[in-house]
C-alpha cells in the first residue's frame, strides 16, 4: 500500500457528505473558574519488546488547580493553574513509564497564560495552556495542536494559540510554541525545549527549534467536520494530519465514524541522527478509522489503523489511532490493527470487551514478522447525579501475546497490563 493510494484511498473517504458530526461547543466561552482535578493513577504491567523497561509499575496522586477570570470587559481573561503528581508507590527495577520523573519521584509544573477576546471572531492566547484532548482544553481535536498525554497530567504548550471564526462554517487555528509538556517530559520534570530529539541519548540539543502549526476546520452545524492540519519544526520534520468525524441515522440508530490520515516526512538534522540509530526511513503515514453504532444497551465499535514505518515516538507520535491495548506493540514497520469492541451500559455502569488483531513486522528490514492477538476488558463508573456526581473510575485490563519468530526478546511474547483510574472533578464557582 503506498502513499499515493492512501492519499487517494483518505481523501475519497473524507470526501463522504452523508457523514454527520457532532458541534463543538464555543472556545471563545470564558466564565469566571475555579477548579480542581484530583486523579489517582495506578498502573502494573509486563510488556516483554520494551526489554530493559518489561516490568511496569507505578501508583501516583495527581492534583490540578486551575482558575479562568472569565473576560474583562469583554476582552480580556487570564488563566492558569498548578499540575501537581505525587509518588504513592514505584518499586526498584520497574519501569514507572513516565508516571513519574526520570528519578521515579514526585513532579509538577505551573501554568498562566493571557487571552484577548476577538469580538464574534475567535480568541489569541499567550504564555503557558492546556492542548490535552483527553483534558477537555480544545472544542474538538485539532490536528497537530491537540494531543493526548494517556497520563495524570495534560500535555500544555507554551507560545501562541490562535482560534478565528471567520464564517459559520470554518474554524482557523494558530500554533507556535518554544516548549512543550507531554508524557515524556515527566522525564525533565515538566515542560521541555521544542527541539531536535537525540534517540541514541534520549536528550534533545540546547538550542530551542520551535514548532509551529496551522489547521482549518469545516463543520455544517451538527452535521459534520473535516479539518486539515500541517506543521513544520526547523531542520526536524513537517507533519500533515486530516480528520472527519460525522454520523449516520441507520433506521433510529447513530453509527459514529472517525477517520484519520496522517504523515511526516522528517529531514536534514532529524534525518541524519534516524540514519545513526539504524532507521532508514524518513517518511511515514498512517489511516485509521473508528465506527460506533449506539444502540439500547449501549455501542458496538470496529477500529482499524495501517502504518506505513515504526517512527521514534518523541519525534513523530504516530500513536493517534483508534485501535489499542495497553501493552502489545501496534505502530511498528508496515503493520495493519483491527479491533472489534462492545460497550455495555447498565445505570451509570459501562462494561466494555474488545478483542485486537495486528500484523506487521518488527522493524525496518522485515526480517521478523510480528502477529499479535489482544483481549481488552474494563469497566467504567460515571454517577450521573448524587453526591458522587464528578467522579469517574476507570478499571481496564488485557492479556495478549505475539508472534516474533527469531526476535531479539523471544519468538513468543506474552503482555498483560492493568490500569486504575479514579478521578474527581470539582468546580468551586458553579
């Protein structure tokens, strides 16, 4: 399968007007805020390709404050907060994986930032903000400024948001930063430089590369979205990512669809450091899809992804697929996953099991090949009123195992992982 077929194969797909999506709520909203997260994390697993890092353990306490003044004369706001995770337990010769920082301790870090309303027509925000989907921080995911941390803290830029309406249908955002916080950052104690990343020592140079990104994004009300997005960071990469979500009404049913092109084409500094640590590739793509149907009980889903070449994740994070399990690999070399899923609703329960499929091949020579097979299982809590209401708990599990046949970590791997969440949302002003 090559890029060009791909770009045909996404931009047909995107190209379905009969898709339907939900609206995004307005950005420029700014009420006075003032609230508090509190998430217990607990993770123990055993992923055998991570090596040295097979054993996975920690347990942290995260608490985040943040206030939002709401707009001042109707034109300027200022936010901010303090992202705090604490240490409850990690053990010596397990792998914290990023839950903690590089000496498996307690971290945090501060944020504050300034925003100018911009009439009817959007908002500019400067200094230190919230980017994470999984936060709530962005109406929608953006391409290439919105991102996920999967860990207690949110991923939060520093630089330059900027978020126009110019018509009812199309939203324009800005991006440009010189720092950045995402999971592995925990590594450094928070924020890092955005700048050329060093696979071989884990580091990235002194000198600060920013990173700068544009996307637009057109909707038809609650119809649909597609949103387009590219991104370029001096002498490492340029990224392009494409979107569309909608739905369609299949006879009193909502069947949900997501799908997503990706691509990145690394070059000159970035290319050469690939090229010393054995990766001989300088591009990759991935297209990926995720269909819900919403029926009585709850949903059924199918997930799938194809990525071109195994990317060094720090610099490419071609993790933005819908197919997962904790543990077992699926963004290697020339690698298809599929997932099938249920989601079982019973009161504020929801029970969900879903099996994954992936197929590939270890790295870029294709001497081995991969076939993994993944059971994930979870329950998850969310009282819809009560005294409990702003509490959700997560419990999740997989077993699985691959195929490696004459792999460096064995012909047959066996993964497990387990993950806790209990988080607690409180707004003191509402």
């Amino acid at each position: 399968m090559n890029k060009t077929f791909a770009a045909v194969l996404c931009g047909t797909i995107l190209g379905l007007g009969l898709i339907q999506a939900s609206a995004a709520a307005s950005f420029a909203d700014s009420t006075p805020q003032l609230r508090l997260r509190l998430k217990n994390d607990f993770r123990r697993a055993s992923k055998p390709s991570a090596g040295a890092n097979e054993n996975i353990y920690a347990w942290v306490q995260g608490a985040m404050l943040e206030f939002d003044t709401g707009w001042y004369n109707d034109l300027i706001a200022v936010e901010g907060g303090g992202f705090w995770v604490q240490k409850l337990d990690s053990h010596d010769g397990k792998h914290t994986r990023w839950y903690l920082n590089s000496d498996d301790e307690s971290f945090g870090y501060v944020n504050a930032a300034l925003k100018v309303r911009l009439g009817d027509y959007g908002i500019i925000k400067a200094g230190r903000f919230v980017t994470d989907t999984g936060y709530g921080a962005l109406p929608y995911w953006v391409p290439l400024i919105t991102s996920n941390s999967n860990r207690t803290l949110p991923t939060s830029s520093q630089g330059v948001l900027a978020y126009l309406t110019p018509t009812d249908w199309l939203d324009v955002w800005g991006l440009w930063r010189n720092e950045v916080f995402t999971s592995t950052s925990a590594l450094l104690d928070g924020y890092r430089y955005e700048g050329i990343y060093d696979p071989a020592t884990g580091d990235y140079e002194g000198t600060k590369r920013p990173y700068s990104a544009l996307a637009l994004s057109f909707h038809d009300q609650d119809k649909w979205r597609l949103s387009l997005g590219a991104a370029l960071q001096n002498s490492s990469f340029t990224q392009y990512e494409a979107n569309f979500d909608g739905s369609l009404d299949l006879g009193g049913h909502q069947l949900k669809n997501t799908l997503r092109y990706f691509y990145a084409d690394v070059n000159d500094d970035t290319w050469e450091l690939w090229q010393h640590n054995g990766i001989y590739s300088d591009d990759t793509y991935l297209i990926s899809g995720m269909h819900n149907l919403a029926l009585s009980f709850g949903s059924v889903f199918f997930a799938w992804e194809y990525i071109e070449h195994a990317t060094v994740g720090p610099m490419i994070d071609s993790d933005i697929g819908f197919p997962y399990a904790w543990s077992l690999d699926r963004n290697l070399e020339d690698m298809w996953s599929f997932e099938l899923g249920l989601n079982y609703q019973v009161g504020d329960f929801t029970f969900s099991l879903a099996p994954l499929y992936t197929k590939g091949y270890e790295n870029y020579s294709k001497q081995v090949s991969v076939e993994g097979y993944d059971l994930n299982l979870g329950v998850f809590y969310r009282p819809s009123a009560g005294p409990l209401k702003g509490l959700t708990v997560l419990l999740a599990g997989d077993r699985g195992f691959e195929d490696r046949p004459g792999s460096r970590y064995g012909d047959r791997l066996h993964y497990w992982d387990i993950k806790f969440t209990a988080q607690y949302d409180l707004n003191f002003l509402q």
